[in-house]
C-alpha cells in the first residue's frame, strides 16, 4: 500500500467533518471508523502497510509505543497533518489519529507578541542583504505562523523564495518551491543560485549537512530559517553538530529567534493567587536565575463562560532573541525566554502554572 491509501482515507475524514479516526484489526480485516460512530472496512493485507507508513512518518522502530505524535503527508496540493498514538492491541497494533485542518495563522508583525526591543532586533536583521536567521520553537508552538508572518513583512522589491516540505500558504511576492519536487535541499539550491535570488527561507526538516548548506548560501544572500528545537541553546549545538566553527557563527549568523506558546489567561474572571511554594520551587530549581526576578504577583482564573472551554482562550507567544558582536558574544540586550514569560505571569497574561509545567517537561 502506498501513501496515497492513508491520504485518501484522512481525505474521506476530512471531507466528512471527521475529526478524529483509528484503525484497527479485527480478524480478516481492517476496520476504519471515524468519531466512533461511522466505518470502512478495509482488506487485511493493508495493515502491516499502514502500521509501516506511520512507523515511518513517525521515525519509531517496529514494537515500539508511540504516544500523539505529530505528521504531515502530502495530498497533491494539499497538506494533511495531525498527531497519531500507535498501541498494541488483540490482533496486532492499532492507530489512533487526530487530525488538524487549521491553517497557521497569518499574523501582523506588530502582533506576534515581540517587544520593543525584540522586533528593532528582528527588523534590523530582515533588512540585511547577507547572513542567517534562525526562528525556533517546539513542535505544535506557532513556528510555521510566525514563518509566514516574518516572509509577509518582507519588502516585496527583493526576489524572495520558500523552500518547504508542506507548504500551507501561497503569500504575494514570495515563490514558494515544495522541496519534494525539485529533488530536495541540495539541488534547489542550485537551482536557486542561477536565478536572482535575494532572499531564501526554508522551512523543513534540517539535518547538520542541510544546516551547512543553508550557512554556504548566506554569505551572499539573507537566508531565513525554521527550526523545531527546545531551546536557543539547541540551536547553537546543532550548528556546532553540522562544523560551523564558533567564529564563523559569529560572522554569519544574525539572529535565533526562539519562541513557546502559552495560553492567554481570561481578562473577565482574574483574579490575584496566593503564591505557591511548590510551584516555585519547581521553577527556580529548573531556572535558578528565576529566583532574583521573581514576579511581585501572579494571577489565576476562577472560571467564566469564556474560560471555560480552553479553545476560546488565545494563545500568547514569547520570544527570545539572541544576536552576537564580532567577537562571537552574546550582545546585552539578551533575556532569557523565561524571564520574559513571567514578565507576562506579573502582567496577568499567563499563569504559573503553565510555567511549572514547561519545566517539569522535555519539551
């Protein structure tokens, strides 16, 4: 079986309004049911196929349980993506798959959350004619929204071309080329270095010789990239990993952008929360820094008819930026993204919770 089966059975999902759907053996066959309550049934032949294509999408090795992660699979033009959980059940593994049809949002420069200093930062750095900038984020915190965004604000004037596994939007004044197609980084590459090219960005999966080719390119034109990382700091390592030199980063290498998702508190029902001990301590004992700028309040909420439901809650992004002098150090505008987040907690904009739970977690 081909990927073109899996596409066409989230395409019926879609399609349908179908949200949610698992595949499963029973027996002789495969059974396809979408929000519990509707099926297909599929030849039994199929299933090693389609456990193989998700082991696959996923990068998990055979036996091994793998819990809501997420995937992106063409479907001609269209991009399907969604989390998937694969568990052993009677006749063999079953899928579990959740599947997102929102688009990134497309947001203002003005509004992604950058403060004034941040956006000065960013700004200065798009308006450069060579060099590299990175933005980054964890998997499902609005990296592929502000990638659009930031190729949105650029000048129209300049020859401009995304380079993209998935691509989701088609943006005025920017070429988009779907890697797959032209045969992969490399050989779109070239391509591009016969043309005009002022800008490139690329937002793919980056292994370290794909990251190297992307530093080779930006001693000639701006080259703006995307990466799912857990930190600044990863960032900096992976570069490392791929043989750019301390120096060289400090040559080339105009910005890391790094941001994190968090949801916005609710204005109608907020109150201020007695500090807790315990969440504190979880904080400080995983950013020590945090103890010296701790938030003079913070506050929670009680709960409305807004608040309720999580989903009419927006979610806030917090950057990061990190840019270097000459000599390869961090220059002194530099704040931590945490010690941005509770500048938030202070102002009633996210709550610590949210917070505690980032530093209990690998993500």
């Amino acid at each position: 079986m081909s990927q073109k089966t899996i596409s066409k059975i989230c395409r019926y999902a879609t399609s349908h309004g179908y949200k949610y759907l698992s595949l499963e053996q029973k027996a002789d066959s495969i059974v396809c049911r979408y929000d519990n309550n509707h099926y297909l049934r599929l030849p039994r032949i199929t299933e090693e196929h389609i456990i193989s294509l998700f082991r696959s999408l996923l990068e998990s090795e055979e036996n091994d349980y793998v819990y809501n992660k997420n995937f992106k699979i063409m479907d001609g033009k269209q991009v399907i993506k969604g989390s998937a959980t694969i568990s052993p059940a009677k006749y063999g593994d079953k899928i579990n798959i959740n599947l997102n049809t929102t688009l990134p949002t497309l947001k203002q420069f003005s509004r992604l959350g950058l403060n004034k200093v941040q956006k000065t930062q960013l700004t200065t750095a798009l308006e450069k004619k060579n060099g590299l900038i990175i933005i980054s984020a964890p998997e499902q915190h609005g990296l592929t929204s502000t990638y659009y965004s930031l190729l949105d604000l650029l000048n129209h004037d300049r020859s401009v071309y995304s380079l993209e596994d998935f691509p989701e939007y088609s943006l005025n004044g920017v070429n988009t080329i779907r890697l797959q197609e032209y045969g992969g980084l490399k050989m779109s590459l070239d391509l591009l270095r016969r043309l005009d090219t002022d800008i490139i960005a690329c937002d793919c999966k980056l292994k370290p010789a794909d990251l190297k080719l992307l530093w080779q390119n930006a001693d000639s034109r701006l080259i703006i990239a995307a990466m799912y990382s857990k930190s600044s700091a990863d960032v900096l390592r992976s570069l490392k990993s791929a043989g750019i030199s301390s120096a060289a980063i400090a040559q080339r290498l105009l910005v890391i952008s790094h941001q994190r998702l968090f949801k916005q508190q609710c204005v109608q029902c907020l109150e201020v929360e007695a500090e807790s001990e315990e969440l504190k301590k979880q904080i400080v004992k995983k950013w020590p820094i945090t103890k010296k700028y701790w938030p003079q309040r913070s506050y929670v909420n009680r709960g409305c008819k807004k608040c309720q439901s999580s989903q009419n809650l927006d979610k806030v992004r917090i950057f990061e930026i990190m840019n270097f002098d000459k000599n390869g150090k961090l220059k002194t505008e530099y704040n931590p993204l945490i010690l941005e987040a509770l500048r938030k907690v202070e102002l009633g904009i996210i709550n610590l919770e949210e917070i505690a739970d980032w530093a209990q977690s690998n993500k």
